[in-house]
C-alpha cells in the first residue's frame, strides 16, 4: 500500500474538502431551506459532487489505497438514503391493456411554443401538438403554456381543459393548463406571493371516484445553462441569486402542501419543480408520495440539461392510492425542457 506521494496528498485533500461538501449536501433535502438557505443552493450540484466522489473512488481503487473509503461510505450513503438519479431497469414503459381506472398523463415545460424563437425551428407549436396528439394521454400539464390556448381550438380531442391566463393580463406572467378526457368538476389555483408563476389544479371525475390533478411550476433560476453565460456572473451574485430562489421555492413549496393536506381527494402532482430530487424543495411537495420514475424509470429520467448534464427538474408524483405501471421519459427537442408521462391505476377500495 505505501505511503501517500506529495502529489497524491495533495489528491487526498481535495478529495476529503469535496466529500465534505458532498455529506452537506445529503443532508440538505431533509432540512428546511430556511435554516440553510445558502448551502440548500448545493442540491443543484447533487450529481456532479457523485461522479466526482465515484471519480476519486475509482482512483484510489486503481492505487490500492485504503482512501478509497472515504467516497466509497459517501456514494453508499448517498445511494441510501436519497436514492440514484440513475436507473438501470424498469418495467415495460407502455402498458397494453387500460380499464376504467386506468390513466395516462403527461407533464411538460413548452415554453410558451417557442414564443421568443429560443429554438431555431420552424413550426415548434405544431410539433408541440402533434407530438402530444401523437401520444395522446389521458391528462395533459403544460407548463410555460401559450396564451392563445386559451381561446383556440387546438387539441380537441379534450373535451375539457383550464387555463390559467386572464384576457389581456399575460404578459410577464407563466401559463399554465390542464387538459383532460375526464370531466373537470372544479378548477382552482395555488396562488404564489410576489411571483409570476403558480400552481393550478383541477378535481376531475375518473369513474365513481373525484382526483385531483396539480400542475405546478416553480420559482424559476433564471440562468441560461451555458458555461459562457455562467461565467459572466459573479460568483457572488449567481450564489446570492440561487439563494433567494431557493427561499422562493421553499415558500411557494409549502402552499402546495398545505393545500395537498387540506384535500381528501386522491391526488396526482405533475410540473416543473425548478429543482432536483434532492433538494428540500422536492421533499415537501413530495411527502410520503411515489415519484413514478422512481418506481418505473430507466436511465437518468432526463427532463433538461444543465451543462450538458442530464437532470430531473420534472415530475409526476402520486398518492399511494394508485399503482404506477408505466413511466416515460421522451427525448423530443421542442423546449429546454423534455417531457414525461406516466401510467397509472387507481387501487380497488
């Protein structure tokens, strides 16, 4: 085994100050972003610090040196208690056969269509409906929806929608819609202090049984993800700017639960939480819900990049009251986000 080289010394000691960091982190989703703001900033960076710890893992491993422990307990830790942003199997991602409570749905961040031409595609809202058309849920959430859904005739084939936009009132404001195949029997929202997004919600009758679906869209962080963009901040201003979001989502997070708690209805929440599965952010919305990818996932479940960097920001949780038999992650450029579906059964009484 020998001793440790200067050079290798030096290894050791970034790789203990970036393990700490990494047991920081861990411990961050399971603590009100109010008593840590500043370091809840670091469930952002979750998978990075893993690749890096595994990094330093396989290095040591290589050297045959005891150090190796050091991340090898990290990742194991991490691995169990906040659980991976990997899968390496899943269930059939399609299910054959529906019955009568059986649904899809699907969440997506469109981005308002490619309003401000962000993507250099032609026809992105048409693409936006075929695809949808194409694979024609059951419930459909869009986040960063266009204004003119409101009034338009587009997806007919849902007998019933809402969307969030007061005529005359959209600028500067985000979008938002629920459109089912199921009767709405009331629509409602989750209104976010000093914020122009929100979280709606609509209680939809499948069969004998009242559901309510959420769809909600977070806080955003407002940074371009490119290294170039990054850069030209300040390290000082991009921390304090995160900082504040974070507190932001933790507010509007609570709300959700809050009206979650307050409802004896079944429950589904779908949208884009603008943060990753461990942060504190997550967990509270979450609560003793599943997380259909979680339970039915494959890969890195993808719903945006961040430096090239596949991350999951979007979700679709249930109540324990149904069974997830089927999640999709899809791959389709038509927004910086990517959207997912899952299949659902609501569990016999």
């Amino acid at each position: 085994m020998g001793k440790l080289s200067i050079f290798n010394k030096a290894i050791f000691f970034v790789n203990t100050i970036l393990a700490l960091v990494t047991l920081v982190a861990i411990i961050v989703p399971f603590v009100p972003v109010t008593t840590l703001p500043a370091l809840s900033v670091l469930s952002l960076i979750v998978p990075l610090l893993v690749v890096v710890n595994f990094v330093f893992l396989l290095y040591w491993i290589l050297l045959k040196k005891k150090h190796l422990f050091l991340s090898g307990m990290l990742l194991l830790i991490w691995y169990f208690v906040l659980g991976p942003f990997y899968q390496f199997s899943g269930a059939s991602n399609t299910v054959n056969e529906k019955n009568g409570n059986t649904l899809t749905i699907m969440s997506f961040n469109a981005r308002s269509f490619n309003e401000l031409k962000q993507l250099d595609i032609k026809n992105v809202d048409s693409l936006i409906l075929d695809f949808v058309t194409d694979k024609n849920p059951d419930i459909l959430c869009f986040q960063e929806c266009h204004y003119a859904l409101k009034r338009n005739d587009a997806l007919s084939q849902y007998d019933h929608k809402f969307v969030d936009f007061t005529y005359g009132k959209h600028r500067g404001k985000v979008i938002q819609a629920i459109y089912s195949k199921f009767p709405i029997v009331k629509v409602d929202s989750v209104d976010f202090p000093n914020s122009s997004n929100n979280a709606i919600f609509a209680d939809i009758l499948l069969n004998m049984d009242t559901i309510r679906i959420y769809n909600l869209h977070l806080q955003s962080f407002r940074i371009v993800p490119e290294i170039n963009t990054i850069k030209s901040e300040e390290s000082s201003k991009l921390f304090a700017k995160s900082r504040r979001v974070m507190l932001k989502q933790y507010e509007q997070a609570n709300l959700v639960r809050e009206n979650i708690e307050n409802t004896h209805f079944k429950k589904v929440v779908a949208g884009d939480f603008n943060n990753t599965q461990y942060s504190n952010i997550y967990q509270t919305i979450k609560g003793d819900m599943n997380d259909t990818f979680d339970e039915k996932g494959t890969g890195f479940g993808r719903t945006y990049d961040l430096l090239g960097f596949p991350i999951r920001i979007d979700y679709i949780l249930t109540d324990p009251d149904f069974e997830v038999l089927a999640h999709q992650n899809f791959n389709e450029k038509l927004s910086d986000h990517y959207p997912v579906m899952a299949t659902l059964r609501l569990k016999s009484e």
